[in-house]
C-alpha cells in the first residue's frame, strides 16, 4: 500500500504525519480540527474531512480537490472565508417543507460553488487558492473558505465584483433572490442544532468592555437595513454585558451571524446569537394558558373525533336496524320457523292432520283483516302509497282501539327496510331515558346522551373558574334531532344504492340499443337484464302515538318527527306513515308540510256483520252454528270497536275456560265424558274451545266478559273523568290540574246517556262552559269523547267508545252517586248565580244613588231609570233559577240521606 502523509499547520507551525497502513489512518479518525491563522490575531476554527477511501485508493486526491491531500506541501497565504447569502431559504420553522428539496441540491451547490461564485485564478492580483465550501441550508447561505496572499480587502472586492458584474447571481431555490456576498470577519459556527430558529433578532454578548450604539450600528448596517439597536447592562457585576440588533429581514441577521460572531472590535469580542421570534411552544402554551381559545379548540376536536370515528358506526347501526342484516332475532326466528314446520310436517305424517294450534294462530292473524270488509279499501290505498315514490306522509288516524297498528302490520309484513318509532314510550320519560329509547329504537349507538344532564354540570364549573362557557353541555333537542339527522343518512344510503344500480342497468341498456356493433344476443341480454332489476324499495318510517299526548313534557318530539318526515318525502328518501288517534294530527302535519297536501286514511268502527263475522273466526264457531243473542247485543253495545271486540272475546274464553275448569274439579260427569270421547276421537279439544260449548256456557261466559269490560270502563271514567281515585274522592284541589272540572264531565254524561250524540255548539254555550271550548277539547284528548267535524269545523260530540254510553248509563242508573254529582252540579250553578247577583245589586245601589241627587236631568234620569228596571229584572231571574237549584237541592240530599 502507497504511504499516506497528512500536513497539519496549527499556530504557524508545520507537523507531517504519515501513515502506513490504512488501520493507522482509520485509527486517527476522519475528522481532524485544526486553527488558520490571521492577520488580525483571531484563529478560524474548522474541521477537515478526510475521506476514509483514501485508505484504499492507489492515487491521491488531485490538488483541486476542497480537501489538503497528503504529501503535498502545503499551499501558502492568509486563510480567509466569504459568506454568499440568498442561496438557499431561509428557515422559518422546525416544519419548514422548503428545506426538503434545499438538501437535495445543497451537495451540488457546494460542488460548483467554486465555478459558479468564485472568480477565476488569473483575476486576483495575488495568489488565491480554495480549500472549501461548508452549506448551511438553515441560514440560507454557503460559507468558502480559501487562502490569499496579499491584501484580505481586495481579495474580497474581486469577489463582490465579480457577482455583482453577472448582473447578479440569482439562486432558483429562493425564487430568484439575488445572492449577495458578505467577507467574514469572525469567527463563523455553522451548526444545525433543531432549537435554534434563525430570525430578524439576533443578540449580542459583550466579552469585554461596553460597546457604544454607533459603533455598534457601523460594524452591522452593511448587512441589511436594521430597526432598532439596543444595548443594555449585564444582570450582574460581572457579568456580561449584552444587546440586541433589531433588522428588517431574517436574512440580514443570519449574514451579521456568520459573520460576525466572534469577531474583536477594539478589545471586545462579540458573541452573536438569535433570539427566537417566538418562544418553544409558545402556540401550545398559549392556548392552554388561555381557556377561551383552548375549550372552543377541544371541542372542535371533539366534533372532528366524531365526525371521523363515531357518526359512521351509528349509520352502519341504525342501517342494520332498518334492513336487519345482522339482526340475531330475525335468524332465530327463521330457524324457529324451520324447526316448527319440521315439527309440523312429521306430526302431520304420523297422525295425518295439522295441530289445532296452527290453525287458530292462523285464524287469530287473518281474524280483523279477513273478517272486516271496511279493512280492504284502506289496505289497497296502503299498498298503493308504500310502493309509490316518496312525495308526502301518510297519516292513519281514528279513535282509540280501531287497531291501526294492525293494518300497518299487515302491510309492512313483507317490506324489506321497515323502522318504527313509538313515541309513547317517549312522552312524559326523565330527558336521559327519553333519547336512550329513542336511540334504541332507531338503533343508533353509541350515543353519549349523559352530556344532556353532566355537560349542564361541566359547563357552569367551567365558566365559574374561566368566566367564559364552555360549550359542553347540548339540550335535548339537539340530541334528538342528531338522531334524526344519523337515520336520514343511513335511509339515504339504502335508498341512494337502489338509484345508481336502476340506472346503471338503464344505461347499459341504452348504451347497447344505441351501439351499431352491439349483437342481437348482447341487446337481447341487456333488455332482459333491464327488466329483472327490481323497483326501488324505499325505506319505510312507522311512527306511532302521533300527538296522543300534546301536552306532555316532552310534546316538541311531535313537531321535530313531522319536520323530519317533511324532509324525508320532500327529498325522496323514505315514506313515512304516522299513527294518531288524535283528530288534530291532520292540522298538525299540514303545518308541518305545507307544501304537500298529507295523504289520510281514516279508520272507523266495523259495522255489526263484520263484527259478528270478526267474533266467528275469533271463537272458532261454525257458520250452521248460532250465536246467542245475549251475544249479538253485548256486540252492538261495543259498537263494532275492534280493541273492545278483541277483549271480549279475549274474556269470553278465559271465563268459558273457568267455567268448564270448575265443573271438572266437581266433578261433572257429562262434561268429563265428552272430554273423554274427544281426546279418543279425531279431534282434539281446549277447555276454552268455544265451539263445543253449549248455549248456556257460551252465553254465562260472553255474559261475564261484558260485564268486566264494562265495569273496567266506568272505573277509567270515573278515574279519569270525574277525578276519582281508588278509596278517595275528588277534589276542587284535583280538578284545579285538568283542564276540565267533574261537573262538565257530569253534564256530558248526562247529555251522552240521554242522546246519541249532542251539539258542539250547545255545549260550549252551556253555563257549565261559559263558551270555552278548552275543557271539550281536554276531554276529547283524554278519550272519553269525539268530536265529529263538519265542512272543517268541530260539529257534534259522541261518546269516546261505543262502551262509554253503557258506562255512562250505569253510573246514571246509580241513584245515589248521581245525586252526589248533581248536588256538586247544583252547588257550582248556585254559586254563578249568587256572583251574578253581587254584581248586580251594586250596579243597581250605584244607579239608585244618581238618580236620588237633583244634579241629572229629565232626560238622564230616565235612561238611568231604565237601566235600573232592566237589572231589577235581572236579579229576578237569577232569583228565580236559585229557587230552583235550591229545591233541586233537597231533592238530591233528601236522596242521599243528608237530612
């Protein structure tokens, strides 16, 4: 291997080095500091690289390599060094991204630094030789150092001038900013340390004594323009002293760094350094320290969280809800199917007949719709609006126990995206349970309804401690409404798949028609491709107890579900079907969607052969069978309501199926015998089995049934209407909360038992009324009557049920409770009266005491005359009406025995 020698000149002395193995030179290592003298007495620090492949290369670097190579000698002259600022960017942060793409030609850069910026040999006048170039991409400039003989000055105008004569070098990493080149005077520290950020700020450190601000402003102004010079004492005796040196441009400050730092100004050395523009972290600090900014920023990241994670998980959840995709009861439910009708099929094999059970589930689900003929009209206009594109709502409405719920059903039944909502189980819930139901049965999870009551909490600590609301806490109508807003999204992805697949198909088939190399086989498949695509399937919303209870707590659910059922039809995504029982849903929802006339299905009573065809399918009789006519009138009562209907028959097996368990235990002979007979025989017969029961079974029963329903009836009449509680009697405190007071309710009563059905009119002109039409229309949302409409106005008053006027009846028929509500009735009256004639004796003392004075004249004192007559004649009246009440009065208590 060829020997390797290094020359090393530190402090004006010369020292060789030679190596003989490259283990030796590696054993030194690559990196070697030594000082260049100068003129001035300051010594130059740097760093000498040495390429470890030396080590292994048979010829030495070539002497115009940036590196001293071994063996030569030495080249001679002062060291000196230049700073070329504007070659890269100046760096502004730690993030600055300009820097990616400034490290990636900086290598180059310093290559052909020598070319580019430094002036050829033969233009200085004394002998200049280059040693290298050191790139501070941070600092947006490139340090050269080399050595001269001769005069540092003119070496370094040669320079100047020789930039400035290309008209100015102009770097493209800087967007053309012209490069400008500054002589080093100090004692330059090139460093990438990560925390020190250049700015237009730099401080300076005083070793020595106090430098004066004009000298200061001399030795820096020819980097840049400068703002501000500032030169202040150390903190302490000794320490020392320091100053800062505002300029305009960060450039100007990292040029006065390099070159300056370090350097002897008549005995004072000056340390330069920057001072950051900002402190570390001072973003982050600043937004913790200050509550106002930091609280409306974690919220907004909380939003953000949302948005991202949460919002998609609760419409993948509320989409399984409404297409049950993953639903664990659906399957269940189909393998409980299967294994029933392998059950079904191997009884069926054994014993040749299908299981009495079957048949009557099968006749109970086919019993209302089969056997009310009024049914099939709304189930066609059903049928018609759910497979039509969404345009407005549907609402099916009729008063209470007309099994709504039931037509829907049937309806839906095989409708593939169904979502039902009851908002009974809503109303009149603490907030946190109502919008967890409510999610629950839309099925959007997770739902964090707990910042409802604690985010109140959270926000009043915050703002006690900051002064400022936080923002945490979010009302319950927000929450619901979110909630809306998640489902909306979820129909809308059902809804929009179905769009772009039709058109996909209507597309492909239009490209192919319309395609001159299209084959007759291709459009013959693209035609039968067409019309195998299904229709669209919208998203149905069944929203139950619509407006069934207007005054509760949480009532604004009504207008925020019509709202969103306005917005759900308006822009095709769903159909939407409300159930009320409540009259004024329709003005309700007309409100609410105003540009679309809603669509009503009005249900009524089933007429009395659908219900004597409803009560044949639900006992199980034969038509050659007759009905005891204690039955046909016990039907008749109820009016064809199909909830009453359900629970009499209902009752009437439950109490057949006691009468005949009774007669067992007693052991009735006949009964057991035909039991026996019908176990061995073909047939297989329940205690509750209607139709092997005699007349008179049947009748006892059916008797008892309609007893119960109707005394049920009177105690929710009695509950409710007249304010009665079990073991207690109402008073005026009790009906000071309704609406309505008892006597009012005691007048309908009486009106309702004595006529089929009353004037609106009349009654709200009724003393017991005085023309106010609020207690009517409390009654009416209680179900204990129904106002029937004429040309849009309320017209007549019928009972609420068919049962109501047998209910009515009884309590009429109950001679003594009737007097108790006719004394209460009485007494009202009586007091009416009595405040009438108060106000009429002092009008009529006033007038007396006019017309006695001489002051009035003819003409006055008969007008006043007959005002007096017409009040006298007033009280009369009264007077006469409280004789009556007064005789009705002893009449009553004479009744109950008060006297």
């Amino acid at each position: 291997m060829r020997n390797i020698a290094l020359l090393i000149r530190p402090l004006g002395l010369q020292h060789q080095l030679k190596f003989t193995t490259a283990h030796q030179f590696n054993a030194l290592g690559s990196v070697l500091p030594f000082r260049l003298s100068s003129t001035s007495g300051a010594y130059a620090t740097t760093k000498l690289k040495v390429d470890r492949r030396l080590a292994s290369n048979t010829s030495v670097a070539s002497p115009s390599a940036s590196t001293i190579t071994a063996t030569e000698a030495p080249p001679k002259g002062t060291p000196l060094a230049i700073w070329f600022e504007g070659v890269f960017p100046v760096k502004l942060s730690r993030w600055d991204p300009r820097h990616v793409y400034a490290r990636f030609y900086a290598n180059q850069l310093k290559e052909d630094a020598k070319k580019i910026m430094i002036p050829p040999a033969e233009e200085f006048k004394g002998r200049f030789t280059y040693l290298n170039s050191v790139s501070s991409i941070k600092e947006g400039g490139l340090l050269v150092r080399f050595l001269y003989e001769g005069d540092k000055k003119e070496a370094f105008e040669t320079i100047d001038k020789y930039v400035d004569g290309k008209s100015g070098l102009r770097s493209l990493l800087t967007l053309g900013t012209k490069l400008k080149a500054h002589p080093v005077e100090g004692v330059p520290w090139i460093e990438d340390l990560r925390s020190s950020i250049p700015s237009s700020r730099i401080n300076l450190t005083f070793k020595g004594p106090e430098l004066p601000i004009e000298q200061l402003y001399n030795e820096f102004r020819g980097f840049g323009k400068i703002d501000s010079v500032v030169v202040q004492p150390g903190a302490a005796k000794d320490s020392p002293k320091v100053g800062h040196i505002q300029f305009l441009s960060s450039r100007a400050a990292t040029s006065a760094r390099v070159c300056m730092n370090g350097k002897t100004i008549d005995g004072t050395t000056v340390f330069v350094s920057y001072e950051p523009a900002l402190p570390r972290n001072v973003i982050f600090n600043f937004v913790r320290d200050h509550p106002r900014i930091s609280f409306p920023i974690i919220l907004a990241i909380l939003a953000f969280i949302s948005f991202l994670i949460f919002d998609p998980m609760r419409v993948f959840f509320v989409t399984n809800t409404i297409t049950e995709r993953f639903s664990v009861q659906k399957y269940s439910s189909r393998l409980h199917d299967v294994i029933e009708f392998v059950k079904d099929s191997v009884m069926n094999l054994v014993y040749g007949e299908l299981p009495k059970s079957e048949q009557g589930q099968d006749d109970e689900a086919n019993g209302i719709s089969d056997a009310l003929l009024e049914r099939k009209e709304h189930e066609a206009k059903l049928m018609m609006y759910l497979k039509d594109t969404p345009e407005t709502a549907m609402l099916i409405h009729g008063p209470k126990g007309t099994r709504s719920g039931d037509l829907i059903e049937k309806c839906t039944k095989t409708e593939p995206y169904v979502l039902r909502i009851n908002l009974d189980d809503l109303i009149n819930q603490p907030d946190h349970v109502m919008l967890n139901r409510l999610a629950s049965q839309i099925g959007c999870f997770p739902m964090f309804n707990w910042t409802v009551s604690s985010g109140a909490v959270l926000d009043t600590l915050v703002t006690a401690g900051t002064g400022v609301k936080a923002g945490f806490s979010s009302t319950v109508e927000s929450q619901v409404r979110k909630i809306f807003e998640i489902a909306t999204i979820a129909m809308n992805s059902i809804t929009s798949s179905q769009v772009v697949r039709n058109e996909s198909a209507v597309d492909n088939h239009h490209h192919l028609t319309h395609s001159r190399a299209a084959s007759l086989n291709e459009i013959s498949d693209a035609e039968n491709i067409l019309a195998s695509v299904p229709e669209i399937q919208y998203p149905i919303v069944v929203i139950e107890g619509f407006l069934s209870n207007e005054k509760a707590k949480q009532a604004f659910v009504y207008e925020m579900a019509a709202e969103w059922a306005a917005s759900l039809t308006e822009l095709h995504i769903a159909q939407v079907v409300f159930l009320s029982d409540n009259p004024a849903a329709v003005k309700f929802l007309g409100r609410a969607i105003p540009s679309r006339t809603v669509d009503t299905i009005t249900l009524a009573d089933a007429s009395y052969n659908s219900s004597i065809t409803y009560a044949y399918r639900r006992l199980g009789l034969q038509p050659t069978q007759k009905l005891p006519t204690e039955l046909e009138e016990y039907i008749r009562a109820l009016g064809g309501r199909l909830s009453d209907l359900e629970q009499l028959m209902q009752k009437t097996k439950a109490a057949l199926k006691a009468q005949r368990h009774r007669a067992v235990v007693a052991g009735d002979t006949s009964l057991l015998k035909k039991l026996r007979l019908n176990r061995s025989g073909e047939h297989q017969v329940d205690l509750s089995d209607a139709a092997s029961a005699t007349p008179e079974e049947l009748t006892a029963a059916v008797r008892k049934a309609f007893n119960d329903i109707v005394v049920r009836t009177e105690t929710e009449i009695r509950k409710i209407g007249l304010f009665e509680d079990v073991g207690l009697s109402a008073g005026g405190d009790v009906a000071g909360k309704k609406d309505w007071n008892a006597v009012q309710m005691w007048k309908i009563i009486q009106l309702l038992t004595k006529y089929d059905e009353v004037s609106y009119d009349d009654l709200r002109f009724h003393p017991l009324f005085k023309g106010d039409e609020s207690p009517i229309q409390a009654i009416e949302r209680a179900g204990l009557i129904s106002v029937g409409l004429q040309e849009g106005r309320p017209y007549t008053i019928r009972a609420g049920r068919p049962v109501h006027k047998t209910a009515f009846t009884r309590l009429l028929n109950d001679k003594k409770y009737a007097a108790i509500m006719g004394l209460k009735t009485v007494k009202v009256l009586m007091g009416d009266e009595l405040v009438k004639v108060a106000q009429y004796e002092k009008e009529l003392a006033t007038l007396t005491g006019q017309i006695a004075t001489d002051r009035m004249g003819l003409w006055s004192s008969g007008e006043l005359t007959g005002r007096v007559n017409f009040l006298a004649q007033l009280i009369g009246e009264c007077h006469t009406k409280l004789y009556a009440y007064d005789t009705e009065e002893r009449r009553l208590k004479r009744v109950v025995k008060l006297e």
